[in-house]
C-alpha cells in the first residue's frame, strides 16, 4: 500500500505532537524509514497516558525525599577541646621566700594534704633570725642593767625621804617655840591693839563702800544732767525755750560735779586714814618680830634644811621615775623582739612546704629546680586532683541553643579512639575571638569523669555533645547556615528542639 504525501504527513504530525523525541542510543546509525505496513501507529489512548505517569512518578520520588527529609537523627555539637583543673581542686606550690629549695617529690607522685613537699633553705632568713636573737639578748641585758638601776634608786628615795622627815620634824618644833612666844602678856597686848585698828580699818572701808555708792548715785545723774544741757542747746539756739532753763540745768550739772569731786576727796581722805593705821599694825608686828627674830632665824635655817631634804625626795623620785620608764620601754623593746622572733620562725616553719590538697604532681622536670636558688613567689610545682577534671570545649555560636547544661558529652584526646564520658556544666553567653580561629567561637565548660587519672591537663583533643535528635532538613538547613546565615534572610528557617528518640 502506497502512501501519499498528504497522509505521511498528517500522521507525522500527529505522532510528533503526542510523542515527544527520544535521543539516539550513542553509535546507532541513522535508519531510513520504514515502510507505512512495518511501522504501527500507536493508538490515542495509549499515547494520552504517558505524561501522568511521568508526573506520578516524580510525585513519588519527591514523596520519598520529603519522607526521607524528616527521619530523626542523632545529632552532636563537636568542638575542640582542653583540659584544666577545677579551681576548688588544685595548688600552685610557690616559694615563700627566696631560697634554695630541697624538693622532695616527683612528677605524677600521689600526694595527701600534710605531705611534705619541699624544704627551703633561706641564708637571709637565717640571718634575721640570728640578729634577732642577738638584739633580743642585748635588750635582756639592758633590762637587767635598768632593775639595777631602780633598786639602788629606791634606795636613795628612801635615805631622802628619812632626812626630809627629821628636818620636817625639827621645822616644826621650832614653829612651835614661835607661837608659845606669841602668846606672852606683851604680845597678846599689841596683837590686841593691832586687832582694834584692823576694825578701824575695816569701818573705815565701810565708809569708802557708803560714799562709792554715793558716786554711783551723783555719776548716773550728772549724766542724766549732761544730757539735759545738751537737749537744751539747740531749742535754745532755735529760740524754742528759755535760756535760764539751760542756765539751770548747768548749774545742775556743775554741782553734781562738785559732789562727786566732794565724795572722792572723802574717800583719800578715809584711805590715808586706812594707811596710817596700817603703818602703825606693821610696826606693832615689827615689834613682835623683834620678839621672835632669833626663834624665827633658827627657824629660817631649818625651813632650809627642809627644803633641800624636799630636794632631794624628790631627785630621788624622779630617779625611780626614770628608772622605771626605762624598764617599761625595755620591756617593750623585747615583747617587740619577742613579737618578731616569733614570727621569723613562723616564716621559718612554713620553709617546709605542705600540701594543702590532695591529688597529682603535673609538673615536668622538677629535677631541674632541685638545689636550685629560686625567688620569693617564684613557682616550683602543681599539685592536681586529676578525679575531676574541666575542658573548655570551642563550637560555633549557630550550635549555643542546641546545647543545654547537663548535656552527655563524649571527649576523645588525641591519638585516642575511646571516648570519655563528660558532661555540660556551663556555657558562655558571649563569643570571643581566639588566637586559632578568625570566627569568634563560644566556650563550654565541661566536667570530665577521671577516676583512673589516665590523661594530664593542658591535653587537647574534641568533644561531641549530645543535643536533640534533628530531622535531615533540619540537620541540612542548619549546617548550611552555619556557611551562609540564611536565617538573617529567610527567619522562619529555625532548627527546633525534638525530644530524644
């Protein structure tokens, strides 16, 4: 059967829009058409099912990536990590002063609070030592010196103050002879006349007192008449009083004024009266001085007798004064030496250096500081407990809210395949810039379970850490962020927290 242009290419036409081209297996050489009876036409039903096969077949594909994309899977922060000590549970042994140091342990020993780790041997404090035992022994001999001195002092207080009592005691006798001479007949008959003229005088200065408040009296009202005159002068000159009554008031004033000039003549009038009656008390006490002159020269010498024994009392006194203030003062001077001795040998003591925690010596080459002269607070070991030890594990700050404290943490050291198990005891809230990475990184604490004391500090090695299972396009996602911040774009591309599967 012959086909016609026309027909050949209404089916081409048709097959070209149901069918689409397929490409040639590699090496097959083009064919030339077939004959129309060897090539079936494919029927319109079957030709119109094969694009939602197609569809059906990426929709299941896809059904089966998104299935896969949302298996859970463990998931664990990884980081690099180093181990330290807990601060409660270390020791840095220094030297308490300089020295050369004995040291008596050796790295990695075991070591119990009390143990003895090192002796110091310090020359300076030795020397201090030694001159304050000498300083000490000099100022014992200075005390013994001024108790010397205050026992012979009270020795001569008391010769002194036996001679001031014999001249005391003569000094009154002799008062006594003065005053039985005093009570003779003539005596007592001039103390009589002296006593009549005392209260003469004593009337007389009565009198003064009388004619002094006169004054007062006259001197408040010659000011009062002063400052009438002086009221009156302008009304007077104005014409508005009379100048008789300002001739008045100062003939008022004038004689005020010659009133009080009238009382004070009284008053020297009635102090020379006072005068000569003293005068003539003092000669009748000149008279009884003449009486007891000779008693009272004996007596003169004997108050001089005392004064000197009172003299030398109290040179005497001060003496024991003295000598007691500077046996105080030597007293202090070694309670001080004492004070410092004592604690030169405290300092001496803690020579033998003990630890005060218990764990593991970590210091290398101690063999090397043996003998050695080292400077005051200059480091000579560590001692550790290695049981519990800290690492500070450095991750990325898109993993801090994947971590949480109490978190499993698996650490292995370098070179080691076995982990050890370890825990999140605390995170940092802010990333910092380390010398290794040019990210800043975020610190965790972890506490590292080390019961066999297998590993030293300062060893490095990572951690993983144990976080929430992530579904795959979370885990995707956030790795990917962690390149490129696709979250500060697309916000709602968050990882969120599923419970452990």
């Amino acid at each position: 059967m012959t086909v016609t242009p026309e027909n050949h290419t209404s089916e081409n036409n048709q097959v070209l829009k149901l069918v689409p081209p397929q490409a040639k297996p590699p090496g097959q050489l083009p064919q030339k058409p077939a004959e129309e009876t060897s090539t079936p036409t494919p029927s319109p039903q079957k030709v119109a099912a094969s694009p939602w096969k197609k569809w059906a077949i990426i929709g299941a594909v896809a059904l089966g990536i998104g299935g896969i994309s949302l298996i859970p899977l463990p998931n664990f922060v990884t980081g690099d990590a180093e181990m330290t000590s807990r601060e409660d549970e270390r020791q840095a042994i220094t030297m308490p002063r300089s020295g050369r140091v004995n040291i008596q342990v050796k790295t990695r020993d075991p070591i119990a609070v009390g143990t003895v780790i090192a002796e110091v041997e310090s020359d300076e404090l030795n020397n201090q030592i030694t001159q304050a035992e000498q300083s000490l022994e000099q100022a014992n001999v200075s005390l013994n010196a001024a108790q010397q001195d205050l026992f012979l002092a009270q020795s001569r207080l008391q010769a002194a103050q036996t001679n001031e009592r014999n001249a005391r005691d003569r000094v009154n006798r002799k008062r006594d002879d003065l005053v039985n001479i005093a009570v003779s007949p003539q005596a007592q008959q001039i103390q009589q006349e002296m006593a009549a003229m005392r209260e003469e005088i004593q009337g007389i200065e009565i009198e003064i007192v009388a004619i002094q408040a006169d004054i007062l009296g006259l001197t408040s009202q010659y000011a009062d008449a002063i400052e009438k005159v002086k009221a009156y002068q302008i009304p007077v000159q104005q014409g508005a009083i009379s100048p008789r009554r300002l001739s008045e008031a100062e003939v008022d004033r004038d004689m005020l004024a010659a009133g009080i000039q009238q009382k004070e003549e009284m008053i020297n009038l009635k102090q020379s009266q006072i005068a000569q009656k003293q005068s003539l008390i003092a000669a009748k006490s000149e008279q009884i001085n003449q009486v007891g002159k000779q008693f009272q020269d004996t007596a003169y010498r004997y108050q001089d007798d005392l004064t000197q024994a009172i003299a030398q009392t109290q040179t005497a006194q001060q003496e024991v004064e003295a000598a007691t203030t500077k046996i105080q003062s030597q007293q202090q001077v070694i309670t001080k030496l004492n004070r410092d001795l004592a604690q030169l040998k405290q300092q001496e003591e803690k020579l033998t250096i003990k630890a005060e925690t218990s764990g593991v010596i970590i210091t290398p080459d101690l063999d090397l500081k043996q003998n050695k002269h080292l400077n005051s607070g200059e480091e000579i070991l560590d001692i550790v407990k290695l049981t519990d030890l800290e690492a500070e594990v450095k991750i990325h700050p898109e993993d801090r809210y994947l971590v949480e404290e109490g978190a499993t943490v698996h650490v292995y050291l370098q070179g080691n395949t076995d982990p050890y198990t370890a825990t999140v005891e605390n995170i940092d809230s802010m990333a910092r810039l380390s010398e290794q990475n040019q990210k800043p990184m975020l610190t965790v604490q972890i506490l590292i379970e080390n019961e066999a004391e297998e590993f030293l500090l300062q060893e490095t090695g990572y951690a993983h850490i144990k976080t929430d299972n992530l579904r795959v396009y979370q885990k995707v996602s956030h790795e990917f962020n962690k390149l490129v911040n696709v979250r500060k774009y697309v916000p709602w591309l968050t990882v969120n927290r599923e419970p452990n599967s």
